[in-house]
C-alpha cells in the first residue's frame, strides 16, 4: 500500500539546510506535486491506525495540512490547523518549534480544555514540531488521542516519548540519506 510513498522518499532529491540533509519529497514538500493516489494510500492508512474517535484532527501548517484536510472530509471530523501567523484570539496557545533546520512560533486557536484531538503530521525527525505542541496542548488540558506522523526519520520519535509519555505512531521509518 506504502510502496509507491518510500519509493518517492528513495528517489526525491537532498538539499542541505544549513548542516541538515533534508529530503524534499511530495509528502513533505508538495514538490513536485503530491499524486492524488499517493495522498489516498497515506489517508487510508492512517484511518486504520489511529484513534478516530475525537472532536478535531490537528496539524501544524504546512506540509500535514493536504493529508488532514483529506482525512477531516473523509471521517467528518473538524479540521483545526496550528498556525505561523499570530491572530491575538481569545485563548490563543503559543507553541515555540524548534527544528534540525528553523525556529518559530506557532499559534493554536479554537482548542479548549477537554477537547479530544488527532494530531497528524507529515514527518517527525527532530521532534521539534511535534514535541512543542504536545506540550502545550497537554498544559491546555486538551486530550491528545493520538499522533501520528507519515515519515519517521532520526531519533525524534524516540526523544517525543521520552519527554512526553505519548506514542507517536509513523506510517514508514525511512533512512537518512
């Protein structure tokens, strides 16, 4: 089912960003275009292996955005997108990301305390995304029902659930190139 998606992963290009070797591939990058297949394998996977019962599907901007939109119309679960921009809503939460290659923050609005969400994303690597808004949403009081990430690359995961207690669920473990 995943063939076609680690053998994109095998032949996309590497660029270096700064000191790290970052694959640029359509799951993560959109380049050179996302195949509608592809994005519907990525999908029906992730429905099978996640904890669908929850109020919103949640992903950090840019890259998770193609693949929780798809699964929000598919399971009918509220889509709720972590943001880079600031808006200064009323209960706006700050996540600070810090990646092998960038530093930013994030913002999360509409998420109240005992929401139950899914947070989906595209790659999990540094951990660096993923570690900051679970922890925020933890402080929050918003239930994490799971996470789950297409790409499992370096020992991100690993550092996630040390720190977090949270088990991260990746669809294909891919090797650095």
């Amino acid at each position: 089912m995943l063939a076609k998606l680690k053998k994109l992963w095998e032949t996309s290009p590497v660029v270096m960003k700064g000191h790290y070797r970052y694959v640029v591939h359509p799951i993560t990058d959109g380049i050179p275009c996302i195949e509608p297949e592809v994005l519907e394998d990525v999908v029906k996977r992730i429905m099978e292996v996640t904890d669908l019962n929850v109020d919103y599907i949640v992903t950090p901007e840019a890259m998770g955005i193609p693949m929780a939109t798809l699964l929000s119309y598919k399971t009918e679960i509220p889509l709720n997108i972590i943001r880079k921009k600031e808006y200064k809503l009323k209960g706006e939460l700050k996540v600070y990301q810090k990646t092998g290659y960038a530093e930013c923050k994030m913002y999360v609005n509409g998420l109240k305390k005992g929401d139950r969400v899914l947070i989906v994303d595209d790659i999990v690597s540094t951990g660096g995304t993923l570690l900051g808004i679970i922890k925020v949403l933890k402080k929050a009081g918003i239930k994490i029902a799971d996470v789950i990430t297409v790409f499992e690359r370096g020992e991100g995961k690993e550092r996630i659930e040390k720190e977090t207690g949270f088990k991260i669920k990746t669809l294909l473990r891919v090797k650095d190139r």
